[in-house]
C-alpha cells in the first residue's frame, strides 16, 4: 500500500511561507507529478513527504497512519534524486545493494534483491562494473536501483533527469514510466519540465507560489485549465494570450488560444499579422505571427509555404478559445 495523504501542511522558513496550507491524496499505485516554475515549493513539498524537512502544520497520512513525526527512515518511502550520489569505488552491485547492507539483511536474501533490481533495469550486464565505466542514464538506474531493493510503498523522485541531455531524458522517461507500470507501486516525481509531467502523470498537481492551482489527468489540464496561469504552463508550445479589443470581442478580460488551434490562411482571418521567425521540425511547423503589439506562435502540420515578412491571417474556432476574467480564472 502507497496511499499518501497531506492535510492542510504548511511549512515557513522564518517568516517566509514556502508552502501554504495544502491538501492532497495520492492515491497507491498512482504516478503523481508535481510542476511548477523554479521555486514554486515543489521540491520542499516532496521533502516534507520523505521528512526530510519538519512540516511547520498539518499532518501527513501514509496509508491512513500519521507519519508527520516519524523519522525518514520509517515512513516505508525511498527518494531518488537528481544528484545520483554513488559511491565511486564500488560496484553497480554494492551500490545497488548498500541500503541493504546497512540494514543488516542476510546475504543471501540481499543478492536476490540486487539480481531482481537489476533485471528490471536492464543492469545484470553492469553489476561488476564501477559508475564511472556506465553513461549517466545508467549511472541513474543505478541509483534507482537502491531505491527498488528497499520494497517501499512509495518512490519519491526529485528532478531525477536534470543532469541528463535530450536525448537520454526521453529515453529515461520511457523507462520510469515502464518501471512503474511494471511495479505498480506509488510514484510521487517533481520537475519543471511540463512535457515530462504530461507524458509520465497519472496526475499533475501544478504549483505556483506555494500552492496549488490545479490537480488533474494530464488532459484535464490541457483542455480545461481553471486559470491562466496552469493554461499558460501546461502545453508545449505554450498558449497564447490576447487582451484588450481582442479579447473584448469574446467578452473576456482576456484571451487564450493554443498555437495548434490557430487557422492559418493567407486569405482571410480574425486577426491579420506579419510572419516573424519559422521553424520547421518536420512533421510540425512553429511560426510567430507579429500582430499590433503581440508575438503569436501557431503551430501546422508539416511544411507551410509561408515565409518571414509574409502577411497571413489567423482565426480559431470559438470552442478552442479560452476565456479569463480580471482575476485570470477561466470563464465558462
């Protein structure tokens, strides 16, 4: 069992409130991700999780136990983070099996735990091998591997793929979230990578300044943002935002559109613009459109034949356009 639940936890450094009052249930065998921008309170909020920081208020339920005073050690959680922290002179094995040795389990019992880590991380070939012989994805497996032998009900992971490049966060992500379907164990993951969040979650839970603004399926998020600001993080590239006379026709303080909800035409369209700088992904196209005094990104399906300093026009179908009142809440 993995369920965690947080009531009404608060936690103050001085007279600064880093957390405000939040509630929350993770569900067991759920793969929860919290995002947000850089200091938002997302990785102060997993740490209070792991105890690793006091909670100022509030309690901290694991399977329906108080653990807001246990000891980190005894909440039954195991932290994976950034920094992989192996020791540099022993073995994928002995890294792997070092939580074990410090809890004294029998050898035996132990080597059975490390092979069965290993198998699920692809790391049998490597047991023998030191972590500066490995590339980082596997020196990360690595440390997730010291995670899975200690059987915990939970895993907690802190911007576990921060220090890797492209190309090994997607292929790392691809194996997170395959252990977890393999595990079936609670997953809470912190990043500010919202594309992350979006292709791991069962959940996103976004924060801003502390508190949450929204918790929901990746898709709830994406089509039925509460506010601006979880409709400007979530989407990638992320929304656009119109205010003023463009936004009064749609009686709204102000507007949203995704770039992939534009249509592009040369002809005619809502609002007329100037082609700016275009890139050209392949199966996608990103341009900015230079309208009055905004920057707009809209996105198309594979080549377009339009080109910088090129007049277009753009327009949206009204049930694809967000609306926002003066308070930047969403209007129905």
């Amino acid at each position: 069992m993995g369920q965690i639940t947080l009531k009404q936890v608060t936690k103050s450094f001085g007279i600064v409130d880093v957390i405000k009052p939040i509630d929350l249930i993770v569900e067991d065998g759920e793969f929860v991700v919290f995002v947000g921008p850089s200091g938002c309170g997302k990785s102060t909020l997993l740490r209070l999780i792991a105890g690793l920081e006091d909670v100022t208020s509030g309690q901290i339920l694991i399977d329906g136990n108080d653990a807001t005073n246990i000891p980190p050690a005894k909440r039954g959680l195991a932290m994976v983070f950034q920094s992989y922290a192996l020791y540099p002179h022993m073995s994928v094995g002995k890294n792997i099996g070092f939580p074990l040795k410090m809890a004294k389990v029998d050898r035996t019992e132990a080597n059975r735990k490390i092979e069965a880590a290993a198998e699920v991380l692809n790391l049998t070939d490597y047991l023998k091998r030191k972590p500066g012989q490995l590339s980082g994805g596997q020196r990360q497996r690595v440390a997730i591997g010291r995670a899975i032998v200690r059987e915990p009900d939970a895993f907690l992971f802190d911007e576990p793929l921060s220090n890797l490049d492209a190309a090994l966060r997607v292929n790392m992500r691809l194996e997170i979230s395959e252990l977890h379907q393999k595990l079936k164990t609670t997953m809470v993951y912190v990043t500010h990578d919202q594309v992350e969040a979006m292709t791991m979650a069962d959940k996103i839970v976004v924060l801003s300044d502390g508190r949450i603004e929204q918790v929901g399926s990746p898709l709830d998020l994406y089509n039925s943002p509460r506010n601006k600001f979880v409709a400007g993080f979530i989407g990638s590239p992320k929304m656009n935002f119109l205010e003023g006379a463009k936004a009064e026709d749609f009686n709204a303080h102000s507007i949203g559109v995704r770039p992939e909800h534009f249509r592009v035409s040369k002809d005619s369209g809502k609002w007329k613009g100037t082609v700016g700088v275009t890139e050209h992904l392949g199966s996608d196209t990103f341009f900015r459109v230079n309208i009055d005094d905004d920057v707009l990104t809209a996105r198309v399906n594979g080549e377009i034949d339009v080109h910088h300093g090129d007049s277009v026009y753009l327009d949206a179908n009204p049930d694809r356009i967000y609306r926002f009142d003066s308070a930047g809440m969403a209007l129905q």
